[in-house]
C-alpha cells in the first residue's frame, strides 16, 4: 500500500490542480445534491422491546391523539388572575395550527396567576420542524403577551428546537490557525491543514443531509459530526504536513517530499481513520436508531477527512512549495529541526526511572477517575436548559403553580381487549396510593372503547432520583396484564437502562476490533494491549471528570448550566465510542514512528526516546487543536454536545500528556524488546503492513542503513 499512497501523493504534487479542481467539483456537486435533495433531521428513540414503548405503540393504535407531539403553552400574570377568554381565543387560534389535532381545556394553578393549555399534535415530534412549529405557537398566542401576560412553551416541540450553530465551530477553527501559526511560523503551513480539514468537513456534511433523506437522522448528529470531523480533520493533515516538512528537511524535492510524506504519515492517517470508523461501528451494537445514526453520520465526516487529507492535501503541498517552512529555513543549506531534544531529554528521564513514573501516572489518572464510581446518568430536559431559555421557564412556572411531577407525567396505558374494563377503577385507586404519586386523573377510554389511559402525576420532577424506584414499584406492584407504563419520564428510565446494558457489549467489541487491527499493523501483542489500556484509563479519567464538573456542580455555571446536572445518558454510550477511536489515532502515530526507529536502530529504549522527540511537538500542537476545538463546543447550548465536548477536551488533555509523556515511556521502558513480541505462529499467518515506506524507491543519493544491535 505504501507504494500506491506515495504514487498517489508524488502525482497529486506533482499536476497539483488536477487534484484542487475535482476536489471543487466533488465538494460542489455533493453540497448541490444535499441542497436539492437533502432531508431533514429528526431524532428516532424507539426502544424495542421495552414497556415505554409497547404502551406507546398501543396509545398510537387506540389515542392517536396522545401519541403525537405536545406543545405547552404556560401564561402567567405578575399581578392578577389569567382572563378565561383571553385564553379562549388563543385556544381558538391554537386549534388552526398545522397539524394540531386538539388542544386541551385550560389548567389553572393555585390562585389562578398561572395557566397550560396543552396542543396535541397528530404527528410525532420528529415529524415536524419543530423551529418553524414554534414560530407557529408564538404567532397563535400573540394577543396573550399583547395583554401583558408571560407566555412561555414547554414540551417536546420546544424542547426539540435546535439552536443556529456556528459559533464553536468558529472558535475552533480561529484557536486551530493560532496554534499552526505557533507551531510552523508559517502562515502557509499555518492554513494548509485548515483549508483540507474544512473540504473535506464540507463533502462530509452534505454527505449526512443526503443520509437525511433515506433514513432518520439525529439533531444532533451534524454538530457531533463537525466536532469530531473538524478536530480529526485537521490533526491528519498536521501529521502529514509535518513528515512533509521533515523530508524538505532532509533535502528532498517537494513531490517526492510530498509522495514520501502520504506514503508513511498518510499510510498512518489511513490506518487511524480506520481505528475511529471501527469505534463508530461500534455503536451499531446499541441497536438504537438515534444511536446508530449519529455513528454513521461522524463516520461519514471522518471517512472524507481522511479522504481529502491523502488526496488534497499533497495537490495543495505542490502548490505551496518550500513556503510551508519558516522563512529561515527555505535558504539553500538550511537544516531545519525535526525533532524536540527537550522532549528525549524528557522521555530518557522517564525510561531510568520508570516505576515510580508509571505509579505516578496511574495514581493520578485513578484519582481523577474515581468520582465515575458515583456518576448518575440520566437523560437531558427543560429543567437542565439556562434560565433564558423558553422552555426552561415553562418548566419553572410549571413546577411552581402544579408540583415539580407536572413536567414528566406518566401515562400508564391498559388495553382493553386484554384485560376486563372492571380492573380500571381499582387500578386508580392503587396508583393513587403508590408512594410518590401526587394525582392521579380519571380513566380515559378510546373512540373504539378497547383501550384506556390514566395520567399519574408523581410528586417529584423527572430528574430526581427517586423516579427510576417509582416507574418499578408501579410496573412491580399495580399495574395489571395488559398495562403498560410511557410517557418521557418511563421511557427516560427505560434509555438509561437499556444504554446501561449496552454499554459493555460496544466496549468489548470496539477494544477487541481495535487490538486485532493495530496487531495487524505493528505486529505486536504487547504494544496493541498496552495502547488499549491507556485508551481505557483516559476514558475513565474523562468520566471522572465529567461526574465532578456536572453532577457535583463544580462547574456547571461556568459552562452556563443554572444548577448540577446528572451526566446525560447519552454520553457514555457516544463518548466512548469518539473517544476510544481519537485516543488511537495518536497512539497510531506514536508507535508507528517508534516502531520506525525500533526497525532502524533495533534499540529497544532509543527507540522510545527517539519516537517520541519526533512526534512530540507535532502530537503536542494537534492535542492543543483538539482541545481548543472541543471546549469551543463546550459552549453549545445542546447539554448532550456541552458534555461530549468537556469531556473530549479532558480526555484529549489527560492523552497527550500523563498517557503519552509519562505512562507510554514508562511503560515501554520496562517492557523493552518486549514490546515487538510476536508469537512465531502467528508471524506466519498475519499479513506484512508496510507503514513506514519501505517499499517506496530510495531517493537519489540515499543509503541504506543496517540496524544496530538493541542495547536493552
């Protein structure tokens, strides 16, 4: 393969617009696809197999009226009560809406200052756009905020609206050019990266839009796919760019510079490409659609990250020249360093005393993994939006005119046909004596009168922890055959379990596919293992960290949040499959050189030392990339993307320096010769991975060097 990726890059430098103008075309013709023919997002929970989503396929049968989307509409008066007619003319104006099937007669609160009229949808909430739906509710209630009433919207339409994004992706890309512009003193070398990373984000984009168009896409899944494309994106052209510089370095001309560059840093980034793919595949294990989709849409993102860091990246090398070097070091007989002496020093440090070194990483990664043993996850809602939000404060003048139980009631759903109508009032009366019950509404039955539904309020909102014993105790205790429980808070606790089961099936998967493919690669037990347990430990570190800032709330308000928050149940799930894959491009990129230098030299530790001075400025300049890139999205309102994006920082972080500058060293320093130890069977079976060039033609006036003999 190595042979291929250098005539591929030496060609792409070589008639470098030829290159340039079909990527044009390719982004051009695939955003113009999207654009005409591209679909809309919508998220996709379903749950099979699970009693929140029996009883909401029966109330879709039997109440299609209570299967579709809600709307709340909370009008409240600072001074006085809310006008009866006021609200019936809005209700009036309600009822035209597009796809509004009924809206239901007017709840007053305690002292009547507070008001919710409910819209019932005929559709489910996937099914409309939910931005233009809110606009909707806003025009129809008009003459309520006319009459000086606040008017704020709750339920799943608001609470689905996607807020315009932009804003991260724009501080991570301005943080990522003052990075490359520090690290190359180049302004060239500086935009190269940049300029690929975004192509190839463009073609991945409108490649998801079209997705759209097939299948149900999460709302979520472009902003996680930019997040990760964008960081990915730009740390592959980095570590492409920086072999590129080392061979103009060593005196090579720019194609063949440019050829020798994708034909062992592009080789890698293939391979890394791969390894994030694999993780993302991983997600297929969940068997939930939301789930699956956002693995195939960052996948999607990263495939044509990949795709334009080996193809347009070289096209572009050939057109920037020497200008990718600072300007000292383009002068005929300039050596330009390649590696950091700061850092070998630092790594040869670390190799003379590597237990108390590896004991001191552990103990630290361990620390700040411990708070994960507490994590509660839980997924997000209107109570963990910013005080601004509209939905927020329905949810507050909610919780205070009704009882925090009004914001997540449960419907439990009895079919008829299955069980005797005679059941329905004493199951009422046993919900209403279930401990944390606080109401419960009359039977309701349907048209056909083959199925009823009855509304239990509980006494407490839906992220408190006592929800999760409840829905239980009812399912355990009350309800009888042919009863069901739904609503968002049962299907909430449903997710968080059903994610809670999945989970170590995707982790199992992912590392045992991981390992398998970096043996393939480096040919090695040992190596890949170790690389998987670090992989690991940064993850839990992350988790930790996670636990820390939200669920204990130690920095919550500066990330915008108005209180603690439980870790979304989301994130475990999606973060370790991002994480697991980023993790393993760098250790992708740090034991290929290692094991470059191992195959040059045979010495063992040198090796280490020598892989690491190579790598560690450039592996330094992408992890800071990343981290910048990721806290930007720290910033997004979406708590789901907030939370991936603080824990990626940490974990990206925590990589690049204890994993890759004291637990890596370490490691392989005690390890020795043992890192390359490969069973001779399995020598024999496994094919030969040609990652650092060796089948590519030696340069004019090259000579080939003999290792020397290990001095482990």
């Amino acid at each position: 393969m190595s042979r291929l990726l250098y005539r591929l890059g030496r060609a792409a430098a070589l008639r470098p617009w030829r290159f340039v103008v079909v990527w044009l075309v390719l982004v051009a013709a695939v955003g113009g696809a999207a654009a005409a023919g591209g679909g809309s997002l919508q998220d996709d929970y379903t749950l099979e197999g699970t009693g929140s989503q029996r009883a909401t396929e029966l109330l879709r049968d039997r109440f299609p009226a209570l299967s579709g989307a809600d709307a709340r509409v909370v009008v409240h008066s600072g001074d006085g009560r809310v006008d009866p007619a006021a609200l019936a003319a809005a209700s009036g104006e309600l009822r035209e809406l597009p796809d509004a099937a009924a809206v239901d007669p007017p709840r007053f609160g305690a002292g009547g200052r507070t008001a919710l009229l409910t819209v019932r949808y005929s559709v489910p909430v996937t099914d409309l756009e939910t931005g233009p739906t809110l606009d909707a509710l806003r025009g129809a209630t008009a003459n309520l905020e006319d009459a000086g009433y606040q008017v704020e919207f709750g339920g799943q339409v608001p609470e689905n609206v996607t807020a315009p994004g932009g804003v991260a992706e724009a501080v991570g890309v301005v943080a990522a050019l003052v990075i490359l512009l520090v690290a190359f003193g180049s302004v060239v070398a500086a935009g190269l990266p940049l300029a690929v990373a975004l192509a190839g984000l463009g073609a991945g984009v409108s490649g998801i839009m079209l997705l759209a168009a097939v299948s149900n896409v999460a709302t979520t899944a472009p902003t996680l796919a930019v997040m990760v494309g964008l960081g990915v994106g730009i740390d592959y052209a980095l570590f492409i760019l920086t072999r590129h510089r080392e061979g103009l370095a060593a005196g090579l001309d720019v194609p063949e510079s440019a050829g020798r560059a994708i034909a062992t840093a592009g080789q890698s980034v293939l391979f890394a490409g791969f390894t994030v793919l694999l993780a993302l595949c991983g997600l297929v294990l969940s068997r939930i659609p939301v789930f699956m989709t956002m693995g195939f849409a960052t996948g999607i993102v990263v495939a044509a990250t990949v795709a334009s860091a080996v193809t347009l990246l070289p096209a572009v090398l050939g057109l920037a020249g020497r200008r990718v070097l600072r300007r000292r070091d383009r002068a005929s007989g300039a050596a330009p360093a390649t590696d950091s002496p700061r850092v070998r020093r630092w790594a040869l440090h670390v190799g003379r005393r590597p237990w108390p070194w590896l004991l001191a990483g552990l103990m630290l990664m361990l620390t700040l993994a411990a708070p994960a043993l507490g994590m509660r996850t839980w997924p997000s809602d209107a109570g963990s939006e910013p005080t601004s939000n509209t939905a927020r404060q329905a949810y507050d003048l909610v919780a205070d005119a009704y009882g925090p139980g009004d914001n997540g009631p449960l419907l439990v759903a009895v079919d008829l046909r299955e069980t005797d109508p005679g059941v329905l009032p004493g199951l009422r009366d046993r919900l209403a004596a279930t401990e944390g019950i606080a109401a419960v509404a009359p039977p309701r039955l349907s048209d056909a009168r083959d199925a009823a539904v009855i509304v239990a309020t509980p006494e407490y909102g839906p992220q408190d922890e006592r929800v999760t014993p409840l829905v239980d105790r009812i399912r355990a205790d009350v309800l009888p055959p042919g009863a069901e429980i739904t609503g968002n808070t049962a299907a909430y606790v449903d997710l968080t379990r059903t994610l809670a089961e999945r989970l170590w099936p995707v982790i199992g998967a992912v590392v045992a596919t991981s390992f398998v493919m970096l043996v393939l690669v480096f040919r090695s037990v040992l190596a890949p293992l170790k690389a998987a347990l670090m992989n690991l430990l940064s993850i839990a570190a992350a988790y930790g960290v996670l636990t820390a800032v939200f669920q204990w709330g130690w920095g919550a308000e500066l990330l915008g949040l108005p209180h603690s928050v439980p870790v979304s149940s989301f994130i475990l799930l999606l973060m370790f499959a991002v994480l697991f894959g980023v993790s393993m491009d760098y250790e992708v990129f740090l034991l290929s050189r290692v094991r470059e230098e191992w195959l040059r030299t045979g010495d063992a530790r040198g090796a280490v030392s020598g892989g690491l001075a190579v790598t560690g400025r450039v592996i330094t300049s992408a992890a800071l990339i990343m981290v910048a890139v990721f806290l930007g999205f720290a910033a997004d309102p979406s708590l789901v993307i907030k939370q991936m994006g603080v824990g990626l920082a940490v974990a990206v972080a925590l990589d690049a320096t204890v994993v890759r500058l004291v637990l890596v060293p370490a490691a392989m320093a005690l390890l020795g010769r043992g890192n390359w130890w490969l069973p001779g069977w399995l020598a024999k079976v496994l094919p030969s991975v040609d990652l650092h060039g060796a089948a590519v033609p030696p340069a004019a006036g090259a000579e080939p060097r003999t290792p020397e003999p290990s001095r482990t």
